[in-house]
C-alpha cells in the first residue's frame, strides 16, 4: 500500500496582520524652545533632533507595500502641550486634492492626515485628530476598537467629540506639512510622570488613491484599530 505524506506548510504572517510582530515605536522630542505653530516645518528650528517617524505602508492600493511618497511625523511636548508635524512630501504637488474647509468634514475624498492616541492604552479607546491641506480641524474619539455604533454598547467613533486644540499647514513645492498642537488638559491620560502612549498615523494620497499607515494594518482595518497601533515613549506630562 502506498503511504500518502501530507505536508504543512506554515507560511510567517505578514507584520500587519501577527499581534507577535514588534510594532514600531518612536520617542518624544522633549522641546527646548517651543515651535511656531504656522505648518512650516522644515524651517522651525525647535524641531531639529526630534526622532523621524517613517516607513509608511500601504494599505490601499497595494497591502503591506511601502508607501509611494514619503512622510516624516516628528513628534514632542512642552511643559503643557502635545505638538505634533507632519511633512507630506508629493512628487506632483499639482495633483493635491482638496475637497472640503469646514470642521469635522469628511478626510476620506481629500489629501489628508489623521493621529489616532491612545493615552491609556488599553488598545481600545483614543482620540483621533486629523486635517487636510487647507487645515480643517478634525477631531473625534474612539470607544472599544471603532467597531458598532456609538452609543450602542459596542464601540464606535463619535465624531461629535470635540475639543481645544490648533492646527496650522502649508502648501509647497515639496508637497505639504502641517503642525498640530494639542494641550495635554484636553486629553485623559493614567497618573505616570514619564507616559507611553499608543499612536497610529495615516496619510490619504488622494491623487493616487493610496492610504498609508505609521503601524501597518490590514485592508480590512481602519485608523480605529488601535490594537495593532505602536508607541510613542517619554511623554513627561
């Protein structure tokens, strides 16, 4: 009788989608003389030595590919504020799109950018603050992974949350960049002198319809996933 061998082939899963793969982690520029909030970036020396958060994937339109533009994020804080830049780099920047000035519009159909913070993290519950090229304030909250309605007993998101905070951008040759500047009294965070906070970033190329993330997802998830989000260290608040 011939014997028949069935053989396994087990195949690493790919690091947005194994809860084992280190995710990635930066830390927190601790300011010496505090920027100016105006979204020009390059030239604000208050952010020169602050760690470069880069390596974007994709998720759209090709999963788990780099990103086919680069973005920076720098990260850092003052004695009472979270500040954070983003610089959007756009090989056509003549191919920005921009749909919508009003607050709390919709990022999805417009170049833009959101942060996703997870102050506790517990990998369930953050705030999202987001913007686009012409520097709308976008703000929401996040309650048990964004999954369900608001309100429900599940999660959801409630874009409805708003607070205090202030976003600056420009325009360039070079693409776009934008500050952000968030008060730590308009958050909740644990009790720890020196925080880590978990932290995801997506960038919407809209021109070429590509959707890029700091800590790489699946297709299926969304900005909401803060499970698989990474880190941010050394946040003295």
């Amino acid at each position: 009788m011939k014997r028949l061998t069935i053989v396994l082939l087990l195949f690493a899963w790919p690091a947005y989608g194994a809860d084992l793969i280190t995710r990635p982690s930066a830390i927190a520029h601790q300011f010496a003389t505090l920027p100016t909030v105006d979204g020009d970036v390059l030239n604000d020396p208050a952010w020169s030595g602050a760690p470069e958060m880069t390596n974007f994937r994709q998720v759209r339109p090709i999963e788990g590919a780099p990103a086919s533009q680069k973005t920076t994020v720098l990260i850092g804080y003052s004695d009472d504020t979270l500040y954070i830049a983003a610089i959007c780099y756009d090989e056509d920047p003549e191919g920005i799109i921009i749909t919508n000035s009003r607050r709390d519009a919709d990022l999805a159909d417009t170049d833009s950018f959101q942060v996703i913070i997870d102050t506790f993290r517990d990998k369930q519950n953050g705030f999202v603050f987001g913007t686009n090229p012409t520097g709308i304030e976008y703000d929401g909250q996040v309650t048990k992974g964004g999954t369900g309605a608001f309100g429900s007993g599940g999660g959801g998101f409630n874009l409805n949350w708003d607070t205090i905070w202030q976003v600056k951008t420009q325009v360039s040759e070079f693409g776009w960049s934008l500050e952000m500047a968030i008060p730590f009294k308009s958050l909740r965070y644990g009790a720890d002198d020196v925080q880590t906070w978990g932290i995801n970033l997506q960038r919407n190329i809209r021109g070429i319809n590509e959707i890029v993330y700091w800590a790489p997802l699946g297709r299926q998830y969304n900005l909401y996933r803060i499970s698989d989000a990474g880190t941010i260290e050394g946040i003295k608040v």
